[in-house]
C-alpha cells in the first residue's frame, strides 16, 4: 500500500465514538493466557552465534544492489518520509500494516507505544500542566518526544515494510537493511524471522533496537527533568459503557534508564499477547478509535477535547477517586494537530554510520527470558496520578497568592 493510501484505509466497522467502543466480553474474570510469548533457546543460540560473528565486520556496509532492490529501497524511503511527519500519522502506519501482517506484533506495540507518546504530547496543553510549567519548558518537553518517536519510526518501520515487501516478492531481502541505517544487529534477527517466524524474538530485538536509537537521542538532552519521573504505557482494554474503564499496562521509575525501559517494554508485550481478554479488547480499541492525541480517545468520561471545558481562574478540583466530581466537566485534553504543529524530523545520520551494536555481550542479557504475563491494572493509579497533578496546581496557585510580608 502506498502511503497516498495510508490515511484512507478503512476502520472496520466497529462504532468509530470513543465513547461507545467496547470489547468482546470473555465472561471470564481470571486472566486468559494465549500462548504467551517466549523466548526459544535454539533461536538464543542461533542469534549469539551470529552476533559473535558481526563483531569482526564492519558496520552498515550497503551491498550492490539490482535495479528491482532499488526501487523498493527508494519506496519505503517515501513512505517512511511521508509517514514520519507527526505522531498521528506514524501511530497509522503502525496501525495499518499490523491489520495488513498480524504476524508482526512489534508493528501492534509501536502503535501502542505511539499512541502513548501522543498522549504525552498533548498533556503539555492540556488543562492541568500548563498552570505548574512555563511555555517555554513545555515546548522544549514536546521537541523531545517528537525526536525521541521520530527516531524510533525512522529505524524501526523501514524494517517492517522490508519484510513486507519481502513477502510480495517471494524473497528475502534482509541484505537491504543497511539502506536504511538499520544495525547489523537486526540482520540474524530478521533472518530467523523469515525461516521460522520466531515473533517472540523478533519482537523483543525490535525493543532493543528501538531504545539503542532513543538513548542515543537522550544524550543530545542535557536537561535530564524534562521526562516524568515516572512514565506509564496504557492499554485501553474496556469501555465506560461496560461499567468502568479498564486499562492494563505499565509504569516504571527512572525513563532515562535503557535497562528500565526496555523491560517495561517486553513486560508490556506479554500482557499485549500474552492475555486474551486484554488483547482482544486493545485491538477493538486500536481498530474502533482513531488516534487523535486526546486522552479523551480512551476515557471520555475524565477528558474533553473541548476547550469549553478548561476552567479560567484558580483551579477547581474536578476529580475525585475515579470520576469526575458531579456539576463539573471533565478535564480538558487537546487533540494533537490542535495543540502543536507537525516539526520535521531533523535526525542525524549517526544510524547509518555509526553502528550502536558492538558486542553480544551487552545485548544477550535481553533475551534470557520474556517474564510471564501478569495483570496489570493501572487505571487507579492513572487516576491517582491525575489527582496528585490537581493538588500540585492548587498548591502552586496558592504559593503564588501568597502575600509576601
């Protein structure tokens, strides 16, 4: 698919309000495990071999090509650049080529991922967080998780329409990663893939990768504070209509940690794939609900897209527990094209020159094993979160009317 037609693949017809999705009901209230992902010690094995074997070679050497290897080069080249231009449109993408090729579960948690990055965007014009830090901080927030998700698109989506375009022609064409600035640590990795279809390893080299490329745009940041202390990954699972709103996922301390970030990630991909009830109910979200950056996508019972709904003056406490307080509106929560314009993506080229891998002993540790998939409802603490940030504005507003004796 080109990406002319990117934006006008079709939703399946499940109630496209955020509002009125819900999930398949199970019935079940214990977890439901479906083949949960794991990692497979002859394919381990396989993929040290290989990346002990990389460590004498040199990096990102691009090989002759045909004429026909060309032109499919230059257009995923295209569609990555077409698609790379704001959150919305790489959160589609993802979107769009995981209904196209299920078997590429990375293609579903980039989504996801997106999605979540999005919605942090849009928190920094939203209704709560603009009162506690000044415009300037606030934009500076935003530059960063758009290169850090830009970063990630640019080495991760080339890889999976290679594989795509694999497909179609009936071949392997791994030897074209390097076009793309790819690490010659995904080579053996999408090898294995094409043979045996080992998505559980795959989808974690796919994680690694991902958070090598964002690190290495992390230490362009001086200003550490500018990530949360705390980061969560939410998984929209059920809908208000059906009683509450559900969401699994993840939160962890520390986002500036590799280590951290990249255990999060493969904890959140086994709740993903590993729990039916919350698989089936993530995909009805992600097919039902279009990605617009408001956290009203997902909880239109806490958030407005509306501006009609920010409250002007001092603050006014709007939660409690887990709604919104009976009279007042919900908390305002922008789309995303209504709170930032698109920013060009204005990466180096270090990916194509400067290889990230350099032994296997510092990526093994990540595939020793896939934890095995626990329930993780964080919609409590989603809450809870809210209403630490509505008492860190309403302490702030009465610092500032302190009178000074």
């Amino acid at each position: 698919m080109s990406f002319k037609h990117l934006l006008s693949a079709p939703f399946q017809k499940i109630r496209p309000v955020a509002a009125k999705w819900r999930p398949k009901q199970t019935g079940v209230k214990e977890p439901l495990v479906i083949k949960p992902p794991r990692l497979r010690e002859v394919s381990v094995r396989y993929l040290s071999t290989a990346w002990c074997a990389l460590e004498q070679q040199p990096a990102n050497v691009c090989p002759s090509i045909t004429i026909q290897d060309r032109a499919i080069v230059e257009r995923i080249q295209a569609e990555t650049n077409g698609a790379i231009r704001s959150n919305l449109l790489r959160a589609e993408a993802y979107r769009v080529l995981y209904f196209r090729r299920p078997e590429l579960h990375g293609a579903l948690l980039a989504h996801i991922m997106t999605r979540n990055i999005g919605y942090y965007m849009t928190d920094l014009q939203g209704e709560l967080l603009p009162r506690l830090i000044d415009a300037e901080k606030r934009k500076r927030w935003f530059l960063l998780l758009e290169r850090l998700d830009a970063a990630a698109f640019k080495h991760t989506y080339p890889q999976l329409l290679l594989y795509e375009a694999g497909k179609k022609e009936g071949k392997e064409l791994t030897h074209l990663l390097p076009f793309f600035g790819i690490s010659r640590f995904m080579q053996p990795v999408w090898n294995l893939f094409w043979h045996k279809l080992d998505r559980a390893a795959l989808t974690t080299a796919l994680i690694v990768n991902e958070q090598r490329i964002m690190s290495r745009e992390l230490k362009k940041e001086a200003n550490r504070p500018l990530l949360p202390e705390t980061f969560s990954v939410i998984l929209p699972y059920g809908a208000s209509l059906d009683g509450g709103m559900k969401l699994a996922g993840v939160m962890f301390k520390q986002p500036y940690h590799e280590e951290v970030r990249i255990e999060a990630m493969k904890r959140l991909y086994v709740i993903l794939f590993g729990l039916a009830d919350i698989h089936e109910g993530v995909l009805s979200f992600v097919r039902g609900v279009p990605h617009s950056g408001s956290r009203a996508d997902y909880a239109p019972d806490l958030f407005t897209a509306h501006k009609s709904a920010i409250t002007f003056g001092r603050y006014k406490q709007k939660l409690i527990g887990s709604s919104i307080i009976q009279g007042r509106r919900a908390l305002y929560s922008p789309r995303l094209e209504e709170a930032w314009p698109d920013t060009e993506y204005k990466g180096s080229d270090e990916g194509g020159k400067e290889d990230w891998f350099v032994s296997v002993e510092e990526v093994c540790p990540y595939f020793r094993r896939l934890p095995a998939p626990e329930r993780s409802e964080v919609f409590q603490e989603h809450c809870s979160l809210l209403r630490k940030l509505e008492l860190a504005v309403q302490a702030a507003e009465r610092e500032r009317n302190r009178p000074i004796n």
